[in-house]
C-alpha cells in the first residue's frame, strides 16, 4: 500500500484512543528516512528511541540523525546526557510522556522512531517500571567482575537469574546487563515481571521499512560499519577516552567498546572493524525476533 495512504487510512481510523506512530526494525534498515517521510506527510514530530543516542559527543558510533538529516522536522530525546552518566528506562519513560502530550498540545502526531524496543516498550505498552534505586555496592561488584573478567561474564550471571530477560539484551550492553542483575538480585523479580499486560495505550501505526533480505540488511551493516571508520570513529573514540574512563557507561556500549579494546592494542584495527560488524548482525537478529512480537498488534 502507498506509504500515503497508509498513515492516511490510519488518520481516519475510528478509536477512542490518542494516535501514535511506531517506525521500528532492525539497526540500519532505514528508519530514520522512512520517519521523515511520514512526518512530512502529516506534520509531525519524532521522538528517539535509542538508548545510545541520548549520549553526547557520540555521533558516528550511533550514527545519529544531522541536523541537514533532520530536513526542518523537530526531534526529541537526542544528546540530553553525558557519556559518564545512565538514564534509567522509568526515567525515558516520563521524560518522553511528558514530550508526547506536549505534541499532542500542539496538535501534532508523535513518531517514535528508532531501534531500542524497551524504550517503545515502554511508552505504548501498560507497563510498571521498577524504580529501584541502585546499590551502589552491588554495581561496584559487578562492574569489576565485568573489567576483570569480561562482559560475557556478568552476563552469564544474567543468563542464570533470569535467563528469559536476558535473551533481549547483547552481552556488552553492559550498562542493561547490570541494571537487569540489580533488579533481580534486590527485587527478586525480574524486568520482565513489570510488564502489566500487551494491551496498548494508544491505538497504533506500526511502520517498516522494506528491506531485500536479512542478508541484504547484514551485507548493508557490513558496509556502514566501515563506512563509521571512515568517518571517523576511531577518532571520536580517542575524543571520548581525552574526557571520559574507559568505565564510562557510553564507551562500554557495543560499537564503542570494540574501538576502546583497539585503542588498548587488545586488538588489531580490522579486528576491531570485524567485531563492530559481527556485533551489529548479532543485534540486528536479536532485533528480527523482538520486533516480531509487534506482529499480533498490527492491523
């Protein structure tokens, strides 16, 4: 169906619910193009749903959207903390709530765009976000047994306590991985035990962009990975370390800590090019099998 058409039909659909935009899909699979495209169509404005792109000074590692990208259209919950610090997902939660009735003051449609599907998660979904203050001890110990002996480690320990969460998170999101342990060990419930239901908040369009293959989109990652190196993300990278611990939660992100283990001399750089590429296909599939969740909600 024309993409026009499509938000047009759901414009005049029937519900007793506020109207919400969802563009999701797999990392790199044009996202970002496809929400200037609708927002264009109907005057809206795009919220990020990534939970990298809300970190400062790291633009090529998360390929965040230029302002020339932007084409005029506003967007939302980009750059708002430094890369030493953490933003919770109860804290995006309000946060961005809050940004939504603000469109909808001004009339406007809402788009959330981008690949972190907690963070969706969190907004179209009735959802009970546990707001546990952190034990500062027990992150200590964590991020120590994860310098000492590897992310895989830490996240192994995830994979034992709550093997089911840990099937949405990549072994070097460190930062979740640890988050989802302390929820677990000081609750003894999981992240997924918060979740109230599948019933939506607002009646939703659910966008795509249409891709060849997986092997089309993995061959596409494969070529932005080296294309992120050519731009300079070795360099951004050497910035960060200028300001920031090698600790510091952003440079412990995947497609950051490969280059900080480059950097280290852990690896050689086509190593490191390697392992961005081999990382991001992995996301991407762990991406193919969340987002599939979606389907049942699509009408």
């Amino acid at each position: 169906m024309d993409l026009e058409k499509k938000v047009q039909d759901f414009l005049e659909r029937v519900s007793d619910k506020k109207k919400i935009i969802v563009i999701y899909w797999p990392t790199w699979s044009w996202k970002t193009s496809l929400s200037i495209k609708v927002a264009k169509i109907i005057d809206a404005e795009i919220i990020s749903t990534d939970s990298r792109q809300i970190y400062r000074d790291m633009n090529i590692g998360t390929w965040k959207i230029t302002n020339e990208e932007m084409e005029n259209v506003p967007h939302h919950m980009l750059d708002l903390i430094n890369p030493d610090e953490t933003y919770s997902v109860w804290e995006f939660k309000n946060t961005t709530e809050e940004i939504i009735s603000d469109i909808y003051s001004k009339g406007k449609m809402p788009i959330l765009c981008w690949g972190t599907g907690l963070y969706i998660d969190s907004l179209i979904f009735d959802m009970d976000i546990p707001k546990v203050i952190a034990n500062s001890t027990l992150r200590e110990v964590l991020e120590n047994e994860a310098k000492e002996y590897w992310n895989e480690y830490v996240y192994k320990k995830l994979v034992d306590l709550d093997p089911e969460y840990a099937k949405e998170l990549h072994p070097n999101n460190v930062q979740y991985v640890i988050r989802a342990l302390e929820v677990k060990i000081i609750t003894g419930q999981s992240k997924k035990d918060f979740r109230t239901g599948r019933k939506l908040k607002y009646d939703v369009l659910f966008l795509t962009p249409e891709i060849e293959s997986r092997e089309y989109l993995y061959n596409r990652i494969n070529t932005r990975v080296k294309m992120m190196f050519d731009e300079g993300l070795v360099e951004e990278v050497k910035s960060l370390r200028k300001k920031y611990s090698d600790e510091t939660p952003g440079l412990k992100t995947i497609w950051y800590i490969e280059v900080v283990n480059y950097l280290k001399w852990e690896t050689t750089l086509e190593e490191s090019i390697e392992l961005v590429q081999q990382h991001n296909r992995n996301y991407a599939k762990r991406q193919f099998t969340r987002f599939k969740r979606y389907e049942e909600f699509i009408q």
